[in-house]
C-alpha cells in the first residue's frame, strides 16, 4: 500500500489482511471458509485466535498466524492470507508447519502420536505454483512408493483464487474465489450459498462499524510508522556495509586494527568487532554476512511478511 493512499475500510477486500482477520474472528464465518475451501463440512470446537504469536524460544524468530482454530476431532486449522508474492512462500509455510507443530505439545511429552493432525491453508490471488489449479493439497508420500503415504497428520493446502480448473469445483467455492477479491453485496447476493453469505454478514458488520473504522487507521498509521522505521534501517545499513568495505580493504593489506581505525577517523572497538568476524571469511570478504554477524539482530522484526 502507498503511504500516501489509505484505502477506505469500507472498500476492502477479504484478500486485505487486516478485513480478513476481523471477519475471522467469527466462528461461523471461519467454519464456513474452510468447508468452502476444503469442500468438506467442518465444525468447529474451539473459536478463532487471530494473530496468533508462535515463538519456541526468545532466540528464535516468531510468527505470527493469521487465524487458527481447532474443530471437534482435535485437528488444528490455520490459515493465512497472502496478498502479495514474496517468493518465499514454500518454505515460509514449512516454518508456520514446524512452529505450530512445536507449541502443540507440552514441555517433555515423549508420545508424539498425542501430536494434533494439522492443516495449514495459504489463501492467494496468485498461483505458486504456475499450474493453473485452484487448490494445491500436499501430504507426505513415498517417491518410491507413490501410493504410500506418510500418514503424519499434516497438510499443507495452497488457494490460488485464479485458478482455470473451474470444472473441478462446486459453485459455492468459485463464488468464494471472486468474492476473496471482489468483496461486494453483488458478488455475494448472486451467490446461492448459505455459507458464503454468512461471511458476508460478517463482512459488513466490520465495514459499517464505525470502532472498526478507527482501529483500521490506527493499524495503517502504525504500518506507516514502521515503513518509515524500516527505510531508516535500511539507510544505516547502507552506511555500515560502507565501512565494512572500507575496512577490509586495509585489513587485506595487512594493517591492524588501530591503524585502521586512525586512518578512517572511526571508533577503534567498533573497527576492531569488523575486523574480528571479518576474519572468518578473508581473503574474499562477505561484507553482507560480516553485517548481519554484528548488527544484524538489532534490526530484527517479528514478521516484515504481514499487511493490512
């Protein structure tokens, strides 16, 4: 989103995080777009959390889910919407995987069959994986044994709402395809199905509160804020690799670290931590990695991935 735009709530798409999970906050809303996307009559026992914060230790990266929920049979459902590309996504739900595994269990359970079957659903006006189907569902095989499978519990289903593959699908998940980006009273009165326009109700609840109003700016004027954080970290870095640069290149002729730092007008101990990790990695110097060794940490953000 443009810093300068703001997108009225009013004309958000369900595509658009921050409409997404308001709306998923309902437990009927949530129990009706995953029997949608799944074609398969779901109940729910446990209602929706939205953001949910997953994080195994403090050393570790954090994620944050957009809605997660957990029907009768104990098996744990959540779901991301993903608006934009970022070229990661494979490996970005192979985390969202292992993170929720992890939680799942308490500290020193050793039976692992009490592991809850998951299903992890990424919802995207884009296709992935460039096949043209609307619905990618993965499970673990065997390659050399395709017939057999893994049978672990886990599942992975990837939602391109561009799919071409129409004949392979009800009417009632199609309509929920264009209704994902064109989130209007016309797309969901010209659908016949009950569930869809059950979202819908939610859906206009959210744009005609004026409270939710409010919390929409407020959330696009932290998003904003952020940005403006982001492009200054990134202008230190810029600086920073600068130095890295300029310091290895006397380091590789062999001058100490004092003598560096006299000769550039820099901090001596500041010098000194560059040419310390520098070292691993001479005589072809990673200044990126020398960065990331030192300072790189500092500027770590809990999900850089998520939108409004």
């Amino acid at each position: 989103m443009d810093n300068n735009v703001v997108t009225k709530l009013q004309d958000l798409n369900l595509v658009d995080k921050f409409l997404f999970d308001e709306v998923m906050e309902d437990m009927e809303s949530y129990e009706a777009l995953i029997s949608i996307l799944l074609e398969n009559e779901i109940h729910l026992l446990t209602r929706p959390e939205t953001e949910k914060e997953l994080r195994v230790s403090p050393q570790l990266r954090q994620v944050r889910l957009d809605v997660v929920s957990m029907d009768r049979s104990k098996k744990v459902y959540y779901t991301e919407m993903q608006k934009t590309d970022t070229g990661n996504l494979r490996k970005r739900s192979r985390l969202y995987q292992a993170q929720l595994d992890v939680s799942l269990l308490e500290p020193g359970t050793t039976n692992f069959n009490l592991l809850n079957n998951s299903c992890f659903i990424l919802i995207a006006p884009f296709d992935i994986f460039e096949k043209g189907l609307y619905r990618y569902t993965f499970e673990g095989t065997c390659r050399e044994c395709p017939e057999l499978r893994l049978g672990d519990g886990a599942m992975r289903v990837f939602i391109n709402t561009q799919g071409t593959n129409r004949e392979e699908f009800s009417q009632e998940f199609l309509d929920l395809m264009e209704y994902i980006t064109v989130t209007t009273d016309r797309v969901a009165e010209s659908s016949d199905s009950r569930r869809l326009k059950q979202i819908h109700k939610s859906v206009r609840k959210i744009k005609l509160s004026e409270k939710m109003g409010v919390k929409y700016m407020q959330k696009w004027e932290e998003l904003a804020y952020a940005r403006e954080e982001g492009e200054a970290i990134g202008e230190t870095k810029g600086e920073k690799i600068h130095l890295i640069k300029l310091v290895c290149k006397k380091l590789a002729r062999g001058k100490a670290a004092e003598t560096i730092a006299a000769e550039l007008e820099e901090d001596e101990g500041t010098v000194a931590d560059i040419c310390r990790v520098a070292e691993d990695s001479a005589p072809d110097y990673d200044f990126n990695r020398i960065y990331e060794n030192l300072w790189g940490s500092s500027f770590a953000t809990a999900d850089a991935e998520t939108g409004i």
